[in-house]
C-alpha cells in the first residue's frame, strides 16, 4: 500500500497536488471525518428515535409498524407521565436558580485576590470536575436514612430529635429537594468559572471610567458588568438548562426516581420504558417530549453567538 | 491595635462565606474519603462522632476493592475506552477544528457552529436508537460499544475547543511555510500541529476526563459486570442485594474521582479560554 502511495507523492502529481492546494478541497476533506461520524451516530440515531416513537417498536417484538401519534396519545393520558413532566420542569428550573445564586455569589468572593486563592478555587471546582455518578453515591451515604452525617450534625447540635430524624431519599418532598441540591451543588462551580471568565473579560478600563463617574459597586455590578457579561453567562446557564433537563444520572443513583415516582423525570422515566421494560417506541416518545425545550434553548444559543459576531 | 482588629472583623464575613464555599463544595469529598479508611466497626457507630477517626485508619477497604472486586478491570478497561476514544477524537477533530478555523471561511463558521449544537444533543434523546445500533453492531454488553458511542460528544467537543486554539493562532506561520514551499497539508503537520501541542494537549485531558465522567451510555450498554469502565462499576457494581458495601463503594470512587479532580483543575484554565475563545474570535 505504502509502496502504491509514495511514488504519486514523490512525484507530486499536478492534479493530486492542485486539488489539495485548493483550500476548500483540503477544508472539505479535513472537516469530512468529523462530520461523518456526528452524522452517522447523532444525526441518523435522532431520526431513528423520531421514528420509534410513532412505530410500535419494542425489543420483543421489533417491527417497524407505523402507529401514528398513538403512542404520545397514550403517554399523554397517563397521570404518572404529567407528574413526571411537571418535575422534570421543577429539577430543572429549581436546581439552574439555586446554581446561579451561589455561583454568582462564589464567583464575586473568588474575583478579589486573597492568600490561597487558587487552592480554594481548586476546592470550589470539584463538583463539577468529578464524575457526577461518584459525587451522587458519595451524596446518597449522606443522605443514607441510618447514618446520615447530616442528621448526625442535627442531632448532635439538638435541632432534631434522633427519633424524628428525616429520611432524606425516603420522603417524597425531601427526595426532590435532595436531587435539587445534588444537581445544583455539581453545577454552580461551572456558573462561578463562566461569571469569573465573563467578569475578567471586562476591560479594566471600563469599570475604572465607571468608578470615575461615580458608580459604586452595585451599580458596577448590575448596570455595567452584567450587560456586559450576559451573553456568556447565557451560554454557561442553557448549557446548564440543557444538561439538567435531560440528566438520569442524579435520580438514578440517588432516588431511583421513587419514592414512588415522586422524583422521576423525563431522562429517567424514558430508560424505564425505552431500556429498562424494553418498550423501545414508547420510551423513545417519551425521551421526545424533552425536544420543544431543547429546540428553544439551542435557538438562544444561536441568537447569542450570532449577536456577539456582530 | 485597633485598625488591626478592626480590619480583621472586617475580613470576617468574606473568610466565613469563603469558608463556606469551600465546606459545601469539599465535604462530600472529605466524607467519602475518611468512609473509605475507617474500619466498619466505626463507620457503622452511631455513638461516635462520624467527622474523624475513632479507630485507627485502616486500608482493609481498598485491600477488598481489589482482592474481591473487579475494581482492577474497571480502571483498566476505562483506560482503554479513554485512550481509544482519545485516539479517535483527534484523528477527527483536529482537522477538523483546522479547517473550520482556517480553510472554509464563512460558511465553516455556522458549520463550526452546527458541529458545537451536536454537542448539545442529550444522551437521553439518543440511547434508545444507539442501543440497537450497537446491539445490531453485536457490541452489546462490551466496552467497545462506549468506544463507539463516546466520540459522539468528545469529537464536537474538541472540534469547537481546537477551532477556538487554532483561530487565535498567527497565520503567518503557516503562510511563511507555504512560501518557503510548503504544501498547505505539509504546513499543518509540519507547523501548526507540533505549535499548538499545549491545545492537544488540552483536548486529549479533556476527552479522557468526559469519557470518564460519562454514566448514561454506559448504563444503557453495559450489563455485565466485567466490561463496566470504573464510573458505573464503582456506582452500580459494588452493591450486594440491597446491602452497600459503603466503605469499598467511597473507596473506588475515591481513586477513580482523583486524577480526574486533579487533571480538570490544571487544565482549567485553557479549557475557559477554549469554550468561551471559540465563540468570541
């Protein structure tokens, strides 16, 4: 092979070599192989996904029976889908607030210098570095119902009583709230990296002639520096929407969506159906319902990077 | 004396939230791996005081974790899923970042953009197709399937991260190459790829680390417990019947949370500059 190859290089065939001089014939070949594969395993598996869900598709019995909208139409009409829709929405949207809360806050307390700064950014970071599976197991030992460290520190501290101690995973609201901590808690490191990426890439100069005018640090804060930084911040935050929305991880290892359903989302409840019970087009209907939203928020993506070309 | 005292009052409420930042973000970790080294017998006492060792430390945790576990396999086989997807992603990224930097002009652009959304597309929207892909593959239950599948994220990743690098780079380099005689492809492997070896660099940490921290794909795929890469061996594996084997589970996720904690903050930085470079330029 070697062989065939060499002599047409060595002799620099004009075609061979005007073709790949040209730079969108070079561009084109080097682009192709990426584009190949994020179309043949992305583009090609969402079609697949689009079409399961209006077929009667399920591991067992694998025909590709088109079934219209019956299947969203049953998913629709069952009551444990619309809970299951609505705490898809409050994981979400509590989890990216509380996230952005502290991660404004944490990234105001990291812009000023102080001694150990970066150990303590290195500290501050981690949630979001570490595999969010290991995180949550190590959350679920804290949370376990027996040895809880939390409620260790509350008995200890006398503000509960060991025998009325929470069952943090084992209560349906608790178990909300406890997913909506886990995934706040591994997010908001990634909001304090973007607001402090945003925050620095502010001139200087900016802020001094602010200063100079008589603005003082709110005002800084809200009229001058958040104008200035919101397109980035809006990147970091529909990342954050995105990978939230559509996660299992959190509730899988921490809930398993229970107690009873109370914390299943959408991710989740479409890998019982889809994968776990094998009823792939119902599965693959359900996991479609998270598309609207997606939609939406890759449409601000593109609005936001376009705006910043201008 | 008094300004002193004042100043450090003054300090107070920053160090206390900065104190406690650093409590909520760091304690899960202080506590999986002080689980991990505590005996049983002090792990499983509520009489004793759970934030430090009441007896001493002990490594008989890690000892089971690779005597008795398949620990030792699941880091072994991430190590192979993570340098084969590694392998993969450049192998397709890093001309791929080129040419949308340098070579397609505008409309590489809104490709580079279209490649960036990809990365945006859910695991959860697409494992129902990809588990028959893979199934119809005959990869089900083998870690090769994760080999498949990863660099459906990592390679949009990095394309986006090197565009960014590449476009930030100096043209005239490459243009001073291909005055001196250079063929355009000659200048890319001979010039810019041994310059932008720290954006490489930066590229393959990040890979490694996403293949790693990876979790749905490989609960869909995997069942079998000997092709589980660490991350769903550690969560899923190390559980007997509804009994948690709590020190061994903090142990391994001890050892496979390090290097990633360690890898991600050192390369922090240029991984900032990337994702936040290659939309600004």
């Amino acid at each position: 092979m070697a062989d065939l190859v060499e002599p047409i290089v060595s002799r620099q065939s004009p075609r061979f070599r005007f073709l790949l001089e040209r730079r969108e014939v070079l561009g084109a070949v080097f682009v192709a192989p990426a584009i190949l594969y994020v179309f043949l395993l992305v583009g090609l598996p969402f079609l697949l996904a689009v079409y399961y869900s209006v077929s009667a598709y399920t591991i067992y019995d694998p025909s590709w029976r088109f079934v219209g909208l019956a299947n969203f139409r049953q998913i629709v009409q069952n009551p444990v889908f619309l809970e299951t829709l609505g705490n898809t929405f409050l994981f979400t949207f509590a989890s990216q607030l509380l996230g952005l809360v502290l991660g404004k806050f944490g990234a105001l307390l990291l812009l000023r210098p102080f001694p150990g700064r970066k150990f303590v950014r290195a500290l501050i970071i981690l949630p979001w570095a570490v595999p969010i599976a290991l995180a949550s197991i190590a959350w679920e030992w804290m949370f376990d119902s027996l040895y809880s460290v939390i409620n260790w520190t509350l008995v200890a501290l006398g503000i509960i009583d060991r025998a009325q101690a929470p069952n943090w995973l084992g209560n349906p609201h608790l178990a909300m709230l406890c997913v909506i901590v886990v995934n706040a808690w591994r997010f908001f490191p990634f909001a304090i990296v973007i607001f402090l990426a945003g925050i620095t890439a502010v001139p200087p100069d900016v802020i001094d002639a602010a200063t100079v005018d008589g603005a003082g640090f709110w005002r800084r804060n809200y009229q001058i520096i958040m104008p200035m930084i919101l397109p980035i911040v809006a990147i970091g935050l529909i990342f954050g929407v995105v990978f939230t929305f559509t996660d299992l991880s959190v509730v899988y290892l921490l809930t398993n969506g229970g107690p009873v359903g109370a914390t299943s989302v959408l991710a989740f409840q479409g890998f019982q159906v889809g994968i776990v019970s094998g009823d792939v087009s119902h599965g693959a209907a359900i996991s479609l319902f998270m598309l609207p939203v997606l939609l939406v928020l890759v449409i601000g993506v593109l609005r936001f990077i376009r705006r910043r070309e201008i | 004396m008094r300004r002193f005292v004042g100043g450090v009052l003054r300090e107070v409420p920053f160090y206390g939230a900065v104190a406690f930042f650093v409590v909520l973000t760091a304690f899960p970790f202080y506590w999986m791996a002080i689980t991990s080294f505590k005996s049983n017998s002090d792990l499983y006492n509520l009489t004793n005081v759970p934030f430090w060792f009441n007896e001493p430390p002990t490594l008989e945790h890690f000892q089971y974790l690779f005597e008795q576990t398949l620990f030792a396999r699941w880091l072994l086989n991430s190590l192979i899923i993570g340098t084969c997807v590694v392998v993969i992603t450049l192998l397709a990224a890093l001309p791929a970042g080129y040419s949308l930097a340098r070579l397609t002009g505008r409309g590489g652009e809104t490709l580079g953009i279209g490649i960036f959304l990809t990365y945006l597309v859910p695991p959860t929207l697409l494992f129902l197709p990809l588990s028959r892909i893979v199934a119809n593959l005959g990869l089900q239950n083998s870690m090769w399937s994760l080999v498949l599948v990863y660099p459906t994220f990592t390679i949009p990743f990095c394309t986006w991260l090197l565009m960014g690098f590449f476009k930030a780079m100096p043209i005239e380099i490459e243009e001073a190459a291909i005055v001196d005689g250079c063929s355009r492809f000659g200048a890319f492997i001979k010039m810019v790829i041994p310059l932008s070896l720290p954006a490489i660099l930066t590229a393959v940490i990040f890979t490694f680390t996403l293949t790693l921290q990876e979790f749905v794909y490989a609960l869909t795929f995997i069942s079998s417990a000997a092709q589980k890469p660490v991350t769903l061996g550690v969560a899923t594996d190390l559980i007997r019947g509804d009994i948690f084997f709590w020190g061994e589970i903090m142990a391994g996720a001890l050892i496979a949370s390090v290097p990633v904690a360690i890898a991600y903050n050192s390369f922090l930085d240029r991984f900032i500059e990337g994702i936040t470079g290659g939309a600004v330029k």
